[in-house]
C-alpha cells in the first residue's frame, strides 16, 4: 500500500502509477532530501514533538542511507513514486515506526520545495566556478593577442580593423554580466520554504528560523503559499542559462566560421575536433557545432517552465513535478558545454596572417580616410562622400587606398597629402579609435586589467559562497 493508504480501497492504476511517478528522475536530490530531513528532525526536537534519543536515531540512520544511496546500493521503487516517499520508506526499513514520525508537520510539498533550493544553490555555485574557468580562458587568449589584428564586421561585411583581444574580451564581458545574474539569482534560491507545510504552514510550533539557520539559508518564505507554488527561482535560473548558451552559442558560429577554409583564422585543436567517416580530408568543429545546437534544448527548458506556471493556480499542483527534468538536464548542459569550451580556446591556434591579410582587404581602413579629412576641417558628410569615392576608385582598378599615388587622391580633395600614408597603416587605425572601450591597443590594456579585476572580484564571491 502507498503512504496514504487510509483513504483508499483500492491500488492505483499500474500504468498511472508508472505515469505520476518522478523516482526516474527527482533521485538527483536524494542526497538534499536527506540534509532536509535532518534539519526538519531537529525542529522537531526543538519543539518536543522528537525525543533526542528519538531525533538522533533518525538522523544516524538518515546519514547511513546517505552512504548506501551514495555508493550506487540502493535501488529506488516506482510504487513509491518520488525520492521522498522512497527515502521514507527505506527509513522505515531501518528504524521501523520512528520513521513515521519524521513526516509531522512537512509535506512533500514543502519538502520538494527545500531539495530544489538546496539543489540549485550548490550546483550554480559549480556553474558560476565553469564560467570563470571559460572567462579565464579567453582574458589570457586576449593577453597573447593584444597586437593580432582582423577585421571587424558589421552585417558579416569588414567593417573596421579591431585587435583579437578586443574581439575575445567581448566574450569575457558577456560571460561577467552572466556570473552577475547567476549571483543576483542565486540570492532568491537561498531562501527557505520548509514550514510551509502543504500550503498553509505547519502546526507543532516549529521553529522555522532554527532550521533555516541549520541550513544555512539567508532567509525564509514569509508566506506559505507563496512557499510551497514559487517556482520564480527556476525561471530565473533557466533565463540566466538561456543567455550563456546564447553566448557560448554566437561564440560557436564564430568559431566554425573562422575556421572553415574561406577564413582559416583559427584552427582548433585535433582533441576539439572530429573528421568525417567518408573525407578524409575532414576536420570538423563538432564541438562549437553541439554548443550551438544544445543551445535549443535550454530554451525548451525555459519555454516549458514559463508554460507549466501560466495560469497555475495556488498553490501546489502535480504540474509543478513537471520542473524537475529541464532544470536536471539544463544544467547538466550548461555545464558541459562551459567544461569543454575553456581548454578547447586556450588551445586554438591562432593564424595570424589571415586575419591580417583579411583585415587589410575589404577597405577597413576607408572610415580613416574620413577622419583624416575631417581633421582637415571639411564636414564629416564630405568627407564620408570624398572616401566612398576613393574606394569606387579602387574597385574599379582593382587597387586599395594604401596604393593608390597622391596625385590620383588629390583628383578627389586637394586636402589629402603625403600624410595620409601613414594612416592608412591598420595599427594606425585601430590605434586611433582611442576613446575608453576603444580598439586602440592602450585602451585594451586597461580593459584587460578592469576585466582581469572584476574576475578576481568574482572568483572571491563565488567562493564565500562556499562558506
Ligand atoms: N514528486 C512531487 C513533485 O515532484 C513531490 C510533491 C508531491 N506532492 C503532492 N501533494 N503530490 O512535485
């Protein structure tokens, strides 16, 4: 018989028993329902409703199972649905009735409840320490290629010359705003439901404070019902691994792009990539590729939570089982795919010469052209019209700016002289974008150190956190 046998004469359904149950998947929080249970034990001595004699005994045998789970010996059963009603039963196995006073004043709805915190505050504390690694990993690419220059692109088209660093720590900075969500994230995860009860908080004088405190959370639910129903916590978490993926996922198009023949600015490492059963001249960069498609299944993730919790009415509905796999298998993803990246950047091979070769064709260096005459004293829109000019000039001849003889120049603006050569050079024209956030390669040095800072900053944080 299940656990709430009285009410009942006969046994489930052996296909619905199977349907509702979630044992497949919610034995992930074994190990937090157990930390749970021991502090709801405690409460429970605290307010007289345990001997100490009593409390100790379940909270030893608590712990042994703990092992046994741990050690791959236990094997959960489907007829008792979920993790809670498998480590209860198993309790009682072992200590026989005192494990059914466990239960006094909890519901599994409050319980689930603590494990899913629980949970989700110790493992994005593992997700943020994978995304420092990868935000290392690409701050100490950049240091080496502070003077590697390649084009810029606006509408995938060469825009404007900019230092690799530059390019690289765009990615470092999206990955800094993304630590910051997960922290500001992470703050409402730590927050306790249990009391709550099934909605309505429990009776026998619990002590709620007492068992946040064992469990170390900064704070409570102050509202029961809001306790047991909030799922705010997953979406947040979920949004905040959506726009990591998004992240990692554009990096991945960028990495298979420059790798492909056409751009040959990088080549990754044979250990990050794969051939092909048929080419043999293949070399794929199947890791940037899965990045990018696991990216889809975290969005289903965040879709399916905001979806289960549209029009939900309060407070707990078997819907909100339906939480558990996404957040399971998103942050398994998100992990994976932040453990891989790291060494597959720092072990890319950087082609030097390609990027630069492509970063002098294409014209990046035609805003400069403008610049200079502006310098000049003519109005930016002449200037803008003088150098598209110029660079018609060139297409037709099959030239570029750096080429083309003063006198042909002048026939354009009697402004331009000797002068100009130099600034058409690309170290001249990334140099001169030098305004704080700039190309220029002073500026990315001081960007290097502010973000090297607000790393470090982050690493301390992440490990209080710990604590
Ligand atoms: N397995 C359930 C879940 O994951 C636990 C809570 C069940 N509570 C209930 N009243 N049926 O949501």
């Amino acid at each position: 018989m299940t656990l709430w046998g009285g009410r009942f004469s006969k046994a489930v359904d052996s296909f619905v028993e199977d349907f509702g149950a979630s044992i497949h998947f919610d034995h992930v929080l074994a190990h937090w329902d157990i930390v749970g249970s021991v502090a709801h034990s405690k409460a429970l001595a605290k307010a007289g409703v345990l001997s100490g004699k009593e409390q100790q005994k379940i909270s030893a045998a608590l712990w042994k199972l703990a092992e046994k789970i741990e050690s791959g010996k236990i094997k959960f059963s489907l007829s008792d649905e979920d993790i809670h009603m498998n480590i209860e039963r198993l309790l009682h196995g072992s200590i026989g009735d005192l494990a059914g006073k466990l239960h006094t004043g909890r519901s599994r709805n409050d319980q689930v409840a603590l494990d899913l915190h629980l949970y989700l505050r110790a493992q994005v504390l593992h997700l943020l320490e994978k995304c420092h690694a990868l935000q290392s990993a690409l701050i100490a690419k950049g240091l080496e290629h502070i003077d590697t220059l390649l084009p810029g692109y606006t509408h995938l088209q060469r825009a404007q010359p900019v230092s690799l660093a530059h390019h690289l720590l765009a990615y470092a900075a999206m990955l800094q705003r993304d630590m910051q969500r997960l922290q500001e994230g992470w703050h409402r995860i730590n927050v306790m439901p249990l009391g709550a009860g099934a909605l309505a908080g429990a009776g026998f004088g619990l002590d709620r404070d007492y068992v946040a405190q064992l469990l170390a959370f900064d704070s409570l639910y102050e509202n029961s019902m809001d306790a047991v129903s909030d799922r705010d916590f997953i979406i947040e978490f979920l949004s905040s691994a959506s726009m990591i993926m998004m992240h990692l996922s554009r990096l991945s198009e960028e990495l298979i792009l420059w790798s492909s023949q056409e751009f040959a600015f990088i080549e990754l490492d044979e250990g990050y990539s794969t051939g092909s059963s048929m080419m043999p001249q293949k070399k794929n960069p199947d890791v940037a590729e899965l990045v990018r498609g696991k990216t889809g299944r975290v969005y289903g993730a965040l879709m399916s939570m905001l979806t289960i919790l549209k029009g939900l009415p309060l407070t707990y509905n078997k819907d909100l089982q339906e939480d558990k796999e996404g957040v399971f298998d998103v942050m398994k993803t998100v992990q994976d795919c932040l453990t891989v990246y790291a060494p597959m950047i720092s072990t890319m091979k950087i082609n030097k010469n390609n990027m630069a070769r492509a970063a002098s064709g294409g014209f990046s260096n035609a805003t400069q052209v403008a610049d200079y005459l502006v310098a000049k004293a003519l109005p930016f829109r002449q200037a803008h019209e003088v150098a598209g000019k110029l660079v018609l000039h060139c297409i037709q001849n099959n030239t570029v700016l750096e080429e083309l003889p003063l006198s042909v120049m002048q026939q354009y603006s009697d402004l331009i002289d000797n002068d100009i050569y130099q600034q058409l050079a690309l170290t001249y024209v990334v140099d001169a974008r030098n305004v704080r956030g700039g190309t220029a390669r002073p500026q990315i040095r001081k960007q290097l150190d502010l973000i090297k800072k607000q790393s470090e900053a982050m690493q301390v944080s992440i490990v209080e956190k710990q604590k």
